[in-house]
C-alpha cells in the first residue's frame, strides 16, 4: 500500500460509499485540450459517472486551443501536453499540475513485415526537415542492415495546429539534431516545408498515416495502440534501438526530476538510460486558481480528486502511465491551492466532500 500523505488522504476521502454527489446535467463538466491524452480523459470520465459523478464533456482541439480556452474561462479547466511558464500560469491566474504520462512515437506505413523499422534521432531530424526524402536513403539502409525498405518516396504527416505532440516531439529533436534545433527549435507549431501533409489532431495523423503508403508521423501511444498503427525503435540516450511501451515512459520519469525532487516544470525527453523511452511526455490540466464560479471549478476538481485516488488503473488501461506516488503528491499541493473569490480552499473541500 502507497503511504504517502496523499494516498493517505485519498485513502480516507475514497473508503467513503459516495463518491461524489448525484449527476445532473447542469452539472457538466467542461474540459478542452490535449487530443493525445484524450484516451485518458474519457475512460476516467466513463467511470466517474458511474460511481455517481458529474459528466464530462472534453473537446480534444489540442493543447494550444484547450490553454486559450481556460486563459478564456471558457471551459473549467484547459489540457496541454506543455506545462506553462511560472509567469505565465501568474499572469494568467491558473495553476497547472499533471495528470498522466505517455509517449510520442514515431509511426509509418511501409507495407513490410520483419524486424521494426530502427531510426536515430539524428536521421528522424533530417527526414522532418525534409533532407532525407526517399525509404531507400543510405542513412535510413544504414541502420536497418537486411531490412527490404520500399522503394518510394517518403510522405511526412504532421500536425497543423498548435499541438503538444509537436512540442514534445520538436524538443526532442532539438535535443540530437543541431541543425533542427536552429532551423526549427522547440515549439508547438512549425512551418513545415513544402510537400508535407498536415492535418489537425492526433486522430487525422492516424487516419493520414494509416491511408497513406509511404507515410512517417507522430502520435501519443495510445493511438498506435488503439488503432494498430507500426511504430519506428529509436535510439535511446543509452544507445540502445528500444520500442515505445510504459515501461520505457516510467523509467523515463524515474530518471527525471519529476521523480528525485517532485518537480514536474521540466520535461521527460531524452532521459538518461537504456531503457528510457526518448519522446516520453507528461499531460496537464489548467484550473483557475481564484475560481470566479466556485461550484464549477469545485466539480472538476473533484473529478481530477478521483482520478488521482481510482484512476491509475483506468489510466493503464487507456495506455497511459500513472503518476509515480512523489509527482502525484506534488500535483495534488498544487490542486489544493485553488480557492474561490472569497478565499475558501475549494482544493481542499473537493477532497473532504468526498468523505461526506
């Protein structure tokens, strides 16, 4: 059994026989966000309902557009694949905490069977600025000896909005690649060079990617699960060609800071170690941190209470990794920092009706 303060608290708070007050549809929930960690958030909603919770109803517009719309207080809480600056949650009156760790990976369709497709972050870089266009380059013959690669053209798929994926992705790339850390750098967003297919969402990549012979994109996990996708093996900060899995993401966050001093303001790619997957990321929720409608904050924060005490497995299932015991502790100080106009901890009284 966990001992932390937190799953003590959860603990207690859980042990309760209601979980939450009864639904009722005035009730909603509102979220809008990430698309990758949208797996995530609908199984725990699935489930929240029905130990007698509030529904949710999540908008997966991305990361960028689910910032803008708490920035906004358009929704109860935004979702992003990005943590926020400091300053910038201050500016903004919102505190951010992470939910869920998963992983970006690398997918294509070569129509080959055999051994995966191996790539460096170096040659992953180069095909995404578009020097390395053809299945059959030496770079790509190099390091997938006996390999049949197709003889075609390479057709990159990338994201067209503002999208975590793409941060995550890009900050790795700018982590192996100094000529992509130059020309592109880390960002949410890029102008991607002639040719490219762009779509828009995690789910358009993995349609594109799968419609589309030739193809190379990136995606969280969970769709290469969930829709059968072929991912590539990269080349570990160890130098050793590893497979995604949440074995590789926990031992990326095991070797983290998120881990050894309960800081989750960095990120997880290119973590030292064989067995650290190099793209793994975490997922974050936004709530504002003086809430101009307490009963509405009150009820999402409830939601991410019960998903911090019952949702590890539920996230496994979804092909997310729980938060380890220390970072979920530390997001929970953080979520208990909420309060309401008149300065009432809201944080704290979403954990203590729970035991009601």
């Amino acid at each position: 059994m966990k001992r932390s303060l937190l799953k003590g608290v959860l603990g207690l708070c859980l042990g309760a026989t209601a979980v939450c007050p009864p639904a009722r549809a005035a009730d909603e929930i509102s979220g809008a966000g990430s698309s990758a960690a949208a797996p995530a958030y609908r199984i725990w909603a699935q489930e929240y309902q029905k130990a007698g919770g509030e529904p949710l109803d999540y908008d997966p517009v991305g990361s960028g557009a689910g910032m803008a719309r708490i920035r906004q207080r358009q929704a109860d809480f935004g979702a992003s694949d990005v943590i926020a600056p400091k300053a910038a949650l201050a500016k903004d009156g919102l505190v951010m905490f992470p939910t869920v760790v998963s992983g970006i990976v690398p997918v294509v369709n070569l129509r080959k069977g055999g051994a995966p497709l191996k790539l460096s972050g170096e040659v992953l870089a180069r095909i995404f600025l578009g020097e390395i266009s053809h299945w059959q380059a030496p770079e790509i013959v190099a390091l997938n000896p006996g390999v049949a690669l197709p003889n075609e053209a390479i057709r990159v798929v990338c994201r067209s909005d503002g999208s975590g994926s793409t941060h995550h992705f890009s900050d790795y790339l700018s982590k192996v690649s100094p000529a992509w850390k130059t020309r592109f750098g880390v960002a949410s967003k890029h102008p991607w060079p002639a040719g490219f297919i762009a779509v828009k969402g995690s789910g358009e990549v993995s349609k594109t990617v799968r419609s589309t012979p030739g193809a190379i994109g990136y995606i969280d996990y969970s769709y290469v699960v969930e829709d059968g996708l072929t991912p590539v093996q990269l080349r570990t900060a160890g130098g050793r060609y590893l497979s995604a899995s949440p074995e590789s993401f926990r031992s990326a966050v095991v070797g983290s800071r998120w881990f050894s001093h309960g800081d989750f303001s960095e990120g997880l790619t290119q973590m030292p170690g064989e067995g650290a997957w190099p793209i793994t990321m975490g997922t974050y929720v936004a709530l504002p941190k003086v809430a101009a409608d307490t009963a509405r904050t009150a009820r999402a924060l409830r939601f991410f209470v019960w998903a911090y005490g019952r949702g590890d497995a539920l996230a496994r299932q979804a092909k997310f990794v729980p938060l380890p015991e220390k970072v979920q502790a530390s997001a929970f100080r953080e979520l208990s920092s909420v309060v309401g106009k008149s300065g009432e901890p809201i944080g704290m009284s979403a954990v203590s009706v729970l035991v009601k």
